[in-house]
C-alpha cells in the first residue's frame, strides 16, 4: 500500500541557491535513516522505510519535465 499525503500543508519545499538544490519534505520533519541516490541526482531519503522526503541535486539546470522522473518511480508502503 502507498501512503498518500493527504494535505499539502504536510509537504514543505525549500530550494537552496547556493547548492543548487531543491528539497521536498513530507509529513513532520524527521531524520532520514537511510537514503540513495537515483540515476537522475535526486537523493531518496527514508525513515523506518518509507520516504520521507527528496532532494533534487544541480535543480537550476533540469528543465521542468525531468523534476520528477527520479522520485516518481519509488513508492511508499504505508
């Protein structure tokens, strides 16, 4: 099963111009115990399994449509 956010006030985004990079958080703000690094440079961050946020490496250089490919293809079990 999935877990689904069910309020975007559960997601937080925050996009760091000296790093060039772009950080989505869901749910509470809880540190990750494991994570890895896509094909695409997007890091998945898990806790207890689940993903509980995604960091989007060298964002300013990514045109739109290629955002999401990394994370898109993971998913969480609930």
């Amino acid at each position: 099963m999935e877990a689904v956010i069910k309020d975007a006030r559960d997601i937080d985004i925050f996009s760091d111009k000296e790093h060039d990079a772009l950080y989505i958080s869901f749910g509470k703000a809880q540190e990750a115990d494991d994570s890895e690094l896509t094909d695409n440079d997007v890091v998945v961050r898990y806790r207890k399994g689940r993903i509980i946020g995604v960091t989007v490496l060298e964002f300013s250089k990514r045109p739109p449509a290629k955002i999401w490919e990394g994370p898109a293809r993971a998913s969480a079990t609930a």
